[in-house]
DNA sequence: TCTTCAAGTCATCGAACGCTGACTTGACGG
DNA sequence: CCGTCAAGTCAGCGTTCGATGACTTGAAGA
C-alpha cells in the first residue's frame, strides 16, 4: 500500500510537470492550486517553489509549447483541415485529464500574457498552416476563419455540449468540413483523414 | 465631490446587477469578488448577500437571459446568418465588457450549470433559428456548425485577438459569411444586413 | 420632534490561497 | 559507522475569499 519512491530530483520534477500540466488544463491557471498539484504528484507542495520558483513558472513550462503533436503537417494537404479537426475535437485528450485544452485556456485567458501565448499557439499551429493552403487575396483573414470555426466546433462540442454536435462523429462532419474548407480556402478540401 | 446618494433599495439592486455583469463579464465568475463589485456600485460589500443572499445568485440574476434583443428574426432570413454575426462580433456589448455575452458567459464555464445554461441560450437563440432555414438531411448538426462558426468568430476575435480577425470590419466578412452560410444551409444567403 | 424600520456599514469569521524559512530524512562516500 | 548534502517535509505568515450578525444611520409618518 504504501509504497515509497526512490529520491530522484529529475523524476519527481518531471512528474510534477505532468500533473501540472493536467490540472491546468482541466482547471485553468487559478483554480489549480499548488496544493492540488502538489498532491497528485504525492510530494509536499513546498517542493514545487523549490524546482520552479513560482506557481507561474511551473505553468509556463508545464504549458510551454512543443508538446502539441506536430504530425498536422504530415499527410496531404488537402486533408489538413480535416486532421486539424481530429486534433481539435476528436483527439483522446486523457492526458489533460479528459477536459479540453481549450476549457482551460478560456478559463486562463483572464491573464494578458496567457492570451497573447494562446494567440501565438493558434496562429504558429493552425493559421499559418491554413494561410499557405489558401488562395486569392484574404488569405490569412479565411485562415482565420476556419481556425474559428475549429475552434468553435470544439467549444460547442466539449464545452458548450450542444447536442448534435455532441453526439456527432468524425465521419458526421466529415462532408461539411470539405464544403467549408473547399469554400473557405478556395480550393478543393477532403473531409476526412 | 463626495456627493451622496439617497437611500434607494431598487436603485442600488439595480446599480449592483449592472457593474456585476459588467464585472462577470470581463473577468468570468470565480475572478470577478463580491468586494469588487460593491466597489464599482460604491457600496457595502454586505448589500451584495442582503440583497441577493449569495454571490452565485448575483451572478445568476445579472447573467439572466432577456437582455438579448430578438430583432434577430426580424428581416430578410437570407440575411439572418450575417444578423447573427452583427450581434455576436460587432454589436456594442458595453454593458457586457464589449463582448458578446455568450463569450464573456463561456469564461465562467468551469462550473457545469453555467454551461448548461450556455446551451440552452445557444440553442434557443441561434441553433433553432437556422435549423429551420436549413434544407435536406442533418439540419440540426449542420446548424449547430454555423452557430459554432460564430461562437468561435467571436472568441478568437475578442478574446484571442487573431490579428486579421481583430481588425477585420463586417463588410470584409461579408463575403466570407455568405459562402458559408450558404453551403452549410443548402440555400442561398447574404452575407451582409 | 420623536419613533420606527429599512438601508447601509463594521468587525470579523473560517477557509483557502501563494509562498517562506527552518527543519527532518534518506542515500552515498569515506 | 558516520558525516554530509540534497531531497523532501512541516509549521506558519500574510492576504484574500465568501459569508454572517450586530451595529449605525437616514428619512418618512405620527
């Protein structure tokens, strides 16, 4: 029952870490405290101050950037819409705790520095890509739009729970998702990955 | 300059129902202290729990919905999606922070009967209103993928702050919002009101 | 003018927060 | 076997939170 583990600065931080990072997710930056985290990672919570400083830092690195897969950019492209929104909606995000990332990032986006790393994420991950794909003038602006649009899927689908799109399948969105991103991008789209 | 004010109960109930949604609104329920919101209606911090009995209350009040004008379904139903999106992005919300408020409702969605309450409007207010003007099979979900289209429009516009998106005036979506709407809803729409 | 009652205030509670400095414990080298 | 040093713990500070009950104040009616 009560297993003891090894002292190991490195793998205690790292365990730190994930726990962290599963709690804000699903609880946002102020509602996760230290002791919580502190607590699923079994430590005392003192120890989080010791390795990172600040709550804050222990965000920034537990949230830092990099650990989104970066695959979306394997595959046709035609198909990158249609991974995007796997990506978004439909990816098995157990390891931020069955809670969307996007619940945790409205949540935090009270905090101005936070918002402006959401805006970097969205634009790096999702608008670029969408921009290089698009044609005609406008480019980056139905970019956006379609990020939007991702977005909002996930939003009403986890957060809001709206109740078709709930119950909705990749394959339900499928047709739809090409109109749009055919429409929006202006070139042809496939709906599926 | 210190002027005082009469003592008047249904003055001071209503000046706290508005500096608490504006309150709620810009900073989501949990960030947003009742010792806040007495501030900005420059009163006793306690008036907030004599006149309302609890925080959740105030909030439940201030956030009842209504207050939303339903000259939506007034005018040309080609025209209705691009209402929507008047009301979502560019209508003035000063009384709600600036923002729409199903986006300043969404930073409170970490408690689950805010978000039921959510859906419910989302539903009422836009879901139904389009499903009856789609055709052909799968109205619902295809309703629910254009309302998630504004829902996220407004998000990365006002919270986000995606750079083409902020900057961008109605008339430039126009165009965009005609496309779409159109080929989710099976039928001709505008894209300007 | 004086009473009365609601409108509004004050002092404070208990819990939770981030964070700190002093302490204890365990593993490894001599 | 023991000294050392880092890994980990403990008690607690200062602040803020929502909430409570006793108090003061102002205006209207007799």
């Amino acid at each position: 029952m009560a297993e003891k583990r090894k002292r190991d600065r490195e793998a205690t931080r790292a365990r730190l870490l994930e726990v962290a990072r599963l709690r804000f997710a699903r609880d946002g930056y102020d509602a996760a405290s230290v002791r919580d985290i502190a607590h699923d990672a079994d430590v005392d919570a003192t120890l989080i101050f010791r390795y990172f400083g600040s709550k804050k830092r222990l965000f920034d690195e537990a949230t830092a950037p990099g650990q989104v897969p970066d695959d979306l950019l394997d595959g046709p492209p035609e198909e990158l819409v249609a991974r995007m929104l796997r990506s978004v909606v439909y990816q098995d995000w157990s390891t931020h705790g069955g809670e969307h990332p996007l619940v945790a990032m409205l949540k935090s986006a009270g905090h101005q520095d936070t918002r402006q790393r959401i805006r970097q994420e969205v634009c790096d991950t999702y608008v670029d890509a969408l921009e290089e794909l698009a044609e005609g003038p406008d480019r980056q602006l139905r970019a956006e739009l379609l990020s939007a649009w991702l977005v909002g899927i996930g939003i009403l689908r986890s957060v809001v729970a709206t109740p078709a799109l709930a119950e909705a399948e990749a394959a339900d969105l499928a047709p739809h998702v090409a109109t749009v991103a055919t429409g929006l991008l202006g070139r042809p789209m496939s709906g599926s990955a």
